[in-house]
C-alpha cells in the first residue's frame, strides 16, 4: 500500500510577503484580525520578524517592536515561529559585536520567536556553523540557509557542497533554500535542487523563492520531484510578484499533483479578506503577478530593494535615471566579483552603480561598505575583484585607514556600561541599534495599538461595509453613552 507524500507549508504573510509589498511596514493592529486564523491554519512554521522588521517599527511609527512581537507570539501560540538573521549584522550593514548578536538570539527566543533561518550571501562556512551553535546552545532551532544567485561562480557544486556541510551540523533539522532575486529558472532547478537533496540524507529540506518572473511554482514544482517537502507561501493578498506563490495556488498544485498537505483550507479567506482589509485602512498595496521582464537576470535585485531604490533616485530628482542603473548594476556586479544579489551585497552594487553614474567616474566614489567588503571584511569574496576596479576601490585614503579595522569584540558588560544601570535586555538592544532618541520617542508614546477598528473613521467605514453586504438591510446603528451611529441607505428606485 502506497501512502501520499505530504507537503508541509511555511508562511510568509506576516513577514516576507508584508515585507516585499509592504516595506516591513505591518504594524501590530494590520495583523490582528489574520492572527487567529494563521494559528488554526496548519503551517509548518509561521515565520514572523527580523531586525529589519523591529527598526522600521521604531523609526517609523515609534512603535515598541518587542510589544509588537509579543502580540503577535500571543495571537499565534502553539506554532512554530521564526526570526531571520544574517551571521554577523543584526541592524544595517555594519557587523554587529557577537554579544548583542547572541543576546538578540537569545531574547527572540524568551519572546516566543524560537526558530532562526541563518544566511550569508557569501557562504562564509565557519561563521555560519559558529552562529549555528549560538542558536542550538540558546535553545533555538537553527536554519541554515543556501542563498541562490545566478553567477559564473555558484554552479550546482557549489550549492551542494554548502548544503552537505550544512546538513552534518548539530542541531540542524532542516536547510533552506532561497532564491531572493526570483532569478532561479525551472531547468536550473531541476539540476541544483536534486544536486542538494542528494547529499542531505533524509534532513527535510525548503525552498523560499520570489515569483519576480512569474516562474517560482513551476520551481516549486521542481523542488517537490526532487524531494524537498517544505514549500513557501504567502496569502494571496500579500502574494506574487516581488514576493513568493500564493498559498490558495501552491495547495492546488500539491493536491494536482497528487500530494498531500495539512492546511485548513477554510482559514484561507478569513486571512486574505484580514489582508486586504488593513491594505485598505493603511494605503498599502496588494500582491499582483509580475510582468516577465528578462532583465531582472541581469541586475538580479531583489523585488524589494527594486522599490526602495525607485524611491531613493525620486528623492535625489533621479527617478528618470532608473534604466541607466538597471544597465551599469550587472557590470559592476562582476566588477565586485559577482557576489549573490542578496541583502547586504545588492544593496552595495546598487548603490555604487548609482555613484559610478552620478560621478561619471567609476569607483572614483565608494562607500565604506564597499571597501570593507573589498578588503574580506564581510568573508570571501566569491571570485577576485576586477583589478583595475579593485585599484580604484583601495587607492583611497579612506581605504587605507580601513585596512586595519578589525570587528568591534566588546564585552556584554562593556556595552551595558553605556547606557543608563538596570535597563532591560529589550531595551539595551534597542538603544544599541537604533539611537537614544528613537528608543526615547517609542517610550513616550505608550502602548501599541493591537485594534484594527479603533479610530472612528474606522468604525464608521466597517459599518458602512456590514450594510453593503447585506442586501437586506437599509440601516444599522449603533449607541453608547458617549456616541451614536446611524447608517442608512438611499432609497432604491
């Protein structure tokens, strides 16, 4: 008797999807009507936050991340919840004392947040089993990743290579495979992913990719034949294009293909009309299917990063100049060694392709990132930088200052020695990534707000909704105390 191999689903509403269509931008009342229906869904895993996610927060809106986060562990108990960290940054570009990166770990853990997807765009192995263990010894499940680009350097060998040593780790369940940029094209897939899970055993294995060409589900499908049974997906609203399949679609597919999956269908459309109502509260835009344009296999940036760097040219009166980037980022991604076009590395070929058009003089302006980068200060450069751009890179005196810059390796104490005596964990992370005044801004304006109906507008406009969806009802009113409401229709001819 044969037995249907089951597809376990990790979703990604609340984290990667709001991040590609939202900019990180959900705030804890946008998410709060999806929550109960999330925790009844079924998922694998939810994943849930990140560094990035805690700084647009604060800096945005002045919320309390670590409020937010426990919101949102609350409304989703007896899941499995994720963080995402890079191995040596928490916040920004820099890298980050391995102090505050284990204590990040290890808070996310006491907030409920108990599983890590670990990535390094340049695959710097040690680091990465180093942080790896910090996750084990914390009491979190560590979730090694293997971060595609599309590169003369990283061939199916590579990946698997990666992936083999990723797989003896201790403490290690799964690895996951991510494919930022949406660049993974199905009959690369159907070498690369069956290369993977030939020298993984029997270790479960994901596949994150960005539908940027419309071509992620047939990778998807591919992953599946190979063997890999952890599959990533958004709700549809917050689905597609810069951001990964759809659920409603990928559980079709699964079930077409004659496979099985432990999700409660009936939780899809309370959390996609959950979606769509704070898009339309907070002016957020909803997922659409992208256009196929090939030269995302050029510049390969991720769906993201694409949206903030149309409105950092918009800012700087360059939004005209959009196409001229476009074209010099694939030159200067192998001029810098093609790196995998992934966070932080995109970020930095982006931003100096735009200095090498606004100077008209390449490398003749580079940021710091960049020279640490060119100096091995981020681990090894994939292939050896172009020489005369590396000349240009390093012939500054600023490079020449950085040379000898080693990472910052303060003690816990060192760092608490900053701040005021007797600040918690949460606080001191805060105050160390962000700035005081930030932190202070957060403190002064009190709780989140978690109800996603309180203004009155709010309240005004969900009534007018109940009326409109119901065709036998003409009026609805409602009276406290304090205020009435009354909402009536016009009178049909």
């Amino acid at each position: 008797m044969t037995t249907t191999r089951s597809i376990d689903f990790v979703d990604q509403t609340l984290r990667d999807g709001q991040q590609s269509w939202w900019g990180m931008r959900m705030r804890a009342f946008e998410a709060a009507e999806a929550l109960p229906h999330l925790k009844k869904a079924g998922y694998r895993t939810i994943d849930l936050t990140g560094a990035g996610m805690f700084t647009v927060l604060l800096r945005e809106y002045g919320d309390d991340p670590w409020a937010t986060l426990d919101f949102l562990v609350a409304g989703l108990s007896g899941n499995e919840l994720r963080s995402g960290l890079r191995t040596i940054s928490a916040v920004g570009f820099a890298p980050t004392p391995q102090v505050i990166l284990d204590l990040w770990i290890q808070t996310l853990i006491k907030h409920g947040a108990t599983s890590f997807w670990l990535y390094d765009c340049l695959h710097d192995m040690d680091t990465m089993k180093h942080m790896v263990q910090v996750v084990r010894d914390s009491g979190g499940q560590p979730v090694p990743a293997i971060m595609y680009g599309l590169t003369d350097v990283h061939d199916d060998e590579y990946f698997a290579d990666r992936a083999r040593q990723m797989a003896t780790w201790d403490g290690v369940e799964s690895i996951y495979v991510e494919d930022a940029a949406g660049v993974l094209k199905p009959e690369r897939a159907r070498t690369l992913l069956p290369a993977i899970r030939a020298v993984t055993g029997d270790m479960p294995l994901e596949l994150h990719a960005h539908n940027t060409t419309g071509l992620a589900q047939h990778n998807y499908i591919a992953a599946i034949e190979a063997g890999f049974s952890r599959l990533h997906t958004a709700s549809r609203p917050l689905a597609n294009g810069v951001s990964l399949p759809s659920t409603e679609m990928m559980v079709e597919i699964v079930r077409h293909l004659g496979y099985s999956h432990n999700l409660d269908e009936s939780t899809f459309g309370p959390v996609a009309d959950a979606v769509t109502f704070a898009a339309k509260r907070g002016g957020h835009p909803l997922g659409v299917p992208a256009e196929y344009d090939p030269r995302i296999y050029d510049h390969q940036l991720p769906g993201g990063m694409t949206g903030t760097l149309i409105n950092q040219l918009g800012r700087h009166g360059m939004g005209d100049r959009l196409p001229e980037v476009l074209a010099a980022i694939p030159q200067v991604r192998l001029d810098l060694g093609s790196p995998i076009m992934a966070t932080p590395f995109s970020q930095f070929v982006g931003i100096q392709a735009v200095l090498n058009i606004v100077t008209g003089d390449p490398y003749s302006l580079v940021p710091d990132e960049v020279i640490h980068y060119a100096l091995g200060h981020y681990g090894p450069v994939p292939a050896p930088i172009e020489p005369n751009a590396l000349d240009r890179i390093l012939s500054s005196d600023r490079a020449k200052q950085l040379r000898a810059w080693e990472r910052p390796n303060p003690t816990l104490a060192e760092i608490r020695g900053r701040f005021a005596a007797g600040i918690s964990d949460e606080e001191l992370l805060l105050r160390f990534m962000m700035s005081d005044e930030e932190v202070d801004t957060m403190i002064a304006r009190g709780p989140i707000r978690t109800d996603p109906r309180r203004s009155a507008n709010a309240i005004v406009e969900s009534i007018t909704d109940l009326v409109r969806e119901s065709r036998n009802s003409t009026a609805f009113s409602v009276a406290t105390p304090d205020f009435s409401v009354s909402v009536r229709t016009s009178a049909e001819a």
